[in-house]
C-alpha cells in the first residue's frame, strides 16, 4: 500500500522508514515544515534529508517554504497559546490534503518518532483529519527507534537540531541552555 509521509527531519525519518518498509509500504515523502526558523535552519535540515533520501532511494516532495503559513496558524494569542496543536495541525492537514490530491489512501508523519511530542494529540489530529479528508492516518508510536535512529543520523554525519524549529522553541531551547550554565 502507498503512504505519503510527513517528514519532519532526516533523523526523525530513519525509524517509521524502515518500520514502514517493513510493512510493506510504498513510501513517498512530503517535507512541509512553515514553522522552521531561520531559512538557514530550514536549508539545513532539508539538505540532511536529502542525503537520506538519496540512500533510502525515498522520492521527497519538498512544497515552498512559507513561514506565513505557520505565522498564520498561530496569529492570536489564544491560537500562539497552542502552537505546536495548531503547527501540527496545519503540516498533517498539508499532507492529508496531498496525499488526497496524489491518490494516496494512507499519511503519516514521523513527528511520531519523538519523544518530545504529545502523542495523544498527535494521533487525535491525526484521526480528525482523516475523517475530514477521507485519507487515512496510519498511527504508529515509533518512539522505541528514536534513540537508534539518532545515534545512526549522528554516525552518518546528518545534522541533528536542537529544536523543533519555530522560532518560539529555539527561544525556548537558548533558555534552558543558558538556566542549565548557572
């Protein structure tokens, strides 16, 4: 069966790929990312993928880059409050909606590898969006490979970030970094 994948990274793909390989999934990708800041971070992140993709012989589709759309999901305080809800949202929904348009019948997304996401809300969005596109969500808590798949990305010199990529988070991260110095 045919699955378009929402990619979030390179080493965030290695598990569900060989997971889904395994399967028996056909396995195309889909790398819609609004969120990631800077551009520079952005550049980084898509050449890492596309070593990978290249090894996995794994066709990538990589849509325009436009932070707006990510500014305009979360464009009110009460919608900023539930950001990564509403980024997650808008990059399933994304690929749901070109997944439809591609004929695919299945979508994931290997936001489900990290341990540092809501997996209950993402598998929620996941379903919710299903039943608004007719396109269904392949749930798979992949996190078990996390730490292998890391270690590997790490072995095959592709860039591991240490955020999720808004500009909030990085904030965020640059904070924690600078509480745990003291």
């Amino acid at each position: 069966m045919d699955i378009l994948l929402h990619i979030c990274c390179g080493p965030c793909l290695i598990y569900p790929f060989s997971r889904l390989k395994d399967q028996g999934f056909k396995i195309s990708g889909f790398y819609y990312n609004p969120n990631i800041y800077p551009v520079s971070e952005y550049h980084r992140r898509v050449e890492g993928l596309k070593v990978l993709s290249e090894e996995f012989l794994l066709d990538v589709e990589y849509p325009e880059h436009k932070e707006s759309d990510f500014f305009q999901a979360i464009n009110t305080p009460e919608l900023l409050s539930q950001r990564c809800a509403n980024c997650w949202s808008l990059r399933l929904r994304k690929t749901a909606r070109q997944a439809k348009k591609n004929g695919f019948k299945v979508f994931s997304t290997t936001l489900l590898v990290s341990p540092y996401q809501n997996h209950e809300l993402l598998k929620q969005l996941g379903y919710q969006i299903s039943q608004e596109t007719g396109v269904d969500f392949y749930y798979e808590d992949f996190r078990s490979g996390f730490k292998q798949a890391q270690i590997e990305a790490k072995h095959k010199g592709i860039y591991r970030q240490k955020y999720c990529g808004c500009s909030y988070s990085e904030i965020e991260q640059c904070k924690k970094s600078e509480n745990l110095k003291y």
